[in-house]
C-alpha cells in the first residue's frame, strides 16, 4: 500500500505538506489578527517571517495564502526573489495579476489606465529602465498607487482582502530596490480613505491589504540596516522556532490512533499506520526540523510496502536519509559567517551547564565576554539559533544535535 505515488511526505521545497505540524500561533495570527483587522479598516503592520532554510517558512505563508484564496481573498502566488533578480519587476507583475483579478482593467477611468501602463512598464522592463526620461511620478509610486486601488477594490467587493507574499527576500540585494519596494509596501499599507459606517458616520479606514515577506533572516539586517524606520514601523518580524515534539507527535497521531486514508491497490481506501516507537523514532531523527521530519518521514514510508510504519522501518529509512540530513545541517553552518560558526562550535565543545559568554568567549581566545558578544546577539535574536539564557542554550535543535552528538547517527 505505500507507494512513491501515495506518500504522504514532502521534504521537496515549496508544496503544502499534508502532514502538517503546529504553527497555530502563525496560523492565528493571520486568521485572527492581520486579516480581521485589516478588514476592518484597522492598521496593522505587514509581517516579516524569517529563519534558517528547511524552518517552513515558505510553507507557512503558502498554508495562509492557500487558505485566504479559498474564503475569496485575492492573493498572489509565492513570489520568489531570485538572487540578482528585480524584485520590483516581479511584484508589479503580480500586481497586474491582482489588478486582473480585481478588474481594473475595465474601469474607466483615466487615472487607473495611467497606472496600470506604467506598472506595466515596470513589469516589463523592471525599474532601472523607467527610472529615467519619463515624465510623471516615479514607477514605484505608480505601483503603490495601483496597490491602492487594488485594496479599494477589494473594500468595494466586501470584506475581501488582497494578500501578497514575497519569498526568498534575503536576495533583494540592490539597496535602492529595496528601499523602494519597501516603499511600495509602506505607502499601501498606511494608506487611509474616508468611509461611511452604517449608521452613516465618517470615519477613516485602512484598506484591506496585507503584505507578507519570507526569508533568511539576514534580510532583518539589509531591511533594518538605513531603512529601519520604515521597515520596522511598518512590519513585524518573527523569527520561526523548530516544531516542537508535542506538535510533531499530534501531527503523526492519526497514523497512530485509526490510521491515514490512503487509496489502496484495489481503487478503496485502505489506512497506514504508524507504531508509537517508530513516531518516537522519527521526532528523534528530526530534532523539531520541519524538513527533517517530512525527510525522515518519507524514507520510513519508502522503508517498506507494508500498511504499518514500524521503528525499523525508520530507522532504515533514514539510514538512507543521513547524508542528505547531514548536508542540510552542514549548509545551514556553512552559510554562517565565520564568527558565528565558531561561537556554536565553541558553545558546543562546553558541558550544558558551562555554556555562559564568559566560557564560550574564552574558548574563542577572546580576553572578555563582551568580544563574543555581538556575535551572541545576532545567533539569538536575528536568527534564533540559540537563547541568552542562563547558560545559553541550543534554539535549533538539529544544529545542536549535529554539533554535539553523533547525529545523523542515531544509535
Ligand atoms: N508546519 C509544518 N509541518 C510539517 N512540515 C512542514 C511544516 N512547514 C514546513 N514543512 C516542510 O518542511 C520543508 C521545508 O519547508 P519550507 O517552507 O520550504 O522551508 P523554508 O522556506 O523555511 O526553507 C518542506 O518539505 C515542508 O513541506
Ligand atoms: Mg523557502
């Protein structure tokens, strides 16, 4: 019954697991706060989600996106920034699809046809080619004008707001197109109207619009760095901790209680099943990661063909997986400058208990504390890798396992 065809695992990037894991606090947020309010006309910042790759941050956005398209909101697909792409030539593209979507092409009036044809000179030919020459407003004021009237379009159509999600933003590496789409975002999301409440009071409204941006978490720095202001009064950040053990283990529970439905070889509906052990096995190989557990979790289901997922067949599995898990921790380090690397690999060297500044300060060769500690501040609070506490401690448990035991190896 399990097949490459019926897996339910997905370590691949960029899908919507249906194993999903936790994130309620994320989930919420969105369902309960950003969206409502916005709605209702009330600010409310655009969110920042960062972390280290495999944390599901993409995932995340898409789950919020997937489930506001299917209540009527108008969203974007998953913008992905590519390095050393315009990332202004993308987010007007998707604006001219939101503005399709939100029929403004029919309108008639003039000033929406102006703003649609310099937006689409900017998605034709991205910023650097209309910046010159051209008389009226600058092309990023024309795409938050545009963004505007997508939001009042969605006001008009009732309670429908315009989702945008751009992805991989740590690539935005031209400061000027970072300013400047910042400014697009900013504008957009400040902007207020005058509206009529029922009972026939003036009032000043937001619009609709919500902006969610995902990447490493080095774009905290680049966004914070001259643009702070409007960065920070204008979005907040989270920076996404692993799953906890408790979520991974809900999220397998129905594989353990009656069974996951899966088409079976006869055109029915058979269940595979998981043991509590080989669910203890695959929350130990993964360590809270969410790529590391759709990776264990899918080398246990290819492990064997039998409807029952047993700790053996995990431990199989990831026999197959370790390189794989290993390369993905080990690129997580690498892409750390240096500094930082050796701050874990000096943390990891000392028992728990010892693994205070001063200690790990001295275990880098630096005279004091306070040498280590701006490399300390920004493996906490810019990319969650580890906490302040007293001592310090691992955040990213699958870096912690890598650095201090034998992981991959899980005997
Ligand atoms: N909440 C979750 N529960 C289970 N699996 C998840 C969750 N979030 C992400 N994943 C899985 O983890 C992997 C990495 O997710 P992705 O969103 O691509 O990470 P990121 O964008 O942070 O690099 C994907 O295979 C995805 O299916
Ligand atoms: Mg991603």
């Amino acid at each position: 019954m399990r097949t490459a065809l019926d897996c339910l695992f997905s370590p691949g990037a960029d899908t919507i697991p249906q194993v999903w894991a936790g994130r309620t606090a994320q989930l919420s947020d969105w369902r309960d706060v950003v969206r409502p309010r916005r709605v209702a006309g009330l600010p409310e910042r655009g969110r920042t989600i960062l972390g280290e790759a495999g944390l599901g941050k993409s995932a995340l956005v898409r789950r919020i996106a997937r489930d506001a398209a299917a209540s009527g909101d108008w969203v974007t697909p998953q913008l992905r920034v590519p390095s050393g792409s315009d990332p202004l030539m993308i987010l007007a593209r998707a604006l001219l699809s939101l503005a399709d979507q939100a029929g403004l092409p029919s309108s008639r009036e003039k000033r929406i046809g102006d703003q649609l044809r310099r937006v689409e000179t900017v998605a034709a030919g991205g910023i650097s080619v209309t910046l010159h020459g051209q008389p009226g407003p600058e092309p990023f004021t024309a795409m938050a004008d545009l963004l505007v009237q997508i939001g009042q379009a969605g006001l008009r159509q009732g309670d429908t707001a315009v989702l945008i999600h751009l992805d991989e933003v740590q690539n935005i590496n031209d400061a000027d197109a970072l300013s400047q789409l910042l400014i697009v975002f900013g504008d957009a999301l400040a902007h207020e109207i005058a509206a009529t409440a029922p009972g026939g009071m003036e009032f000043i409204r937001s619009l609709p619009i919500a902006v969610y941006l995902t990447g490493l978490p080095d774009f905290a720095e680049a966004a914070g760095a001259d643009k702070g202001a409007t960065f920070t009064r204008r979005f907040r950040t989270t920076i996404l901790a692993p799953l906890d053990d408790e979520d991974l283990a809900s999220a397998l529970q129905p594989f353990v209680t009656d069974g996951w439905p899966v088409p079976d070889d006869e055109g029915g509906i058979g269940r595979v099943r998981m043991t509590p052990d080989a669910r203890d096995a695959i929350l130990r190989a993964c360590g809270g990661e969410p790529f590391l557990f759709q990776l264990a979790g899918e080398q246990a289901w290819y492990a064997d063909g039998s409807d029952v997922i047993t700790r053996d067949h995990v431990l199989a599995g990831w026999q197959i997986a370790r390189p794989e898990a290993a390369a993905h921790v080990e690129r997580i380090l690498q892409r750390l400058p240096g500094r930082e690397r050796e701050f874990l690999e000096a943390m990891s060297g000392l028992a728990p208990e010892d693994r205070t500044l001063t200690r790990i300060a001295a275990e880098m060769g630096y005279p004091r504390a306070s040498n280590a500690g701006p490399t300390s501040q920004r493996l906490d609070s810019m990319r969650g890798i580890i906490a302040r506490g007293k001592p310090y401690a691992f955040r990213h448990r699958a870096v912690e396992a890598y650095l201090t035991t034998g992981w991959p190896d899980l005997t």
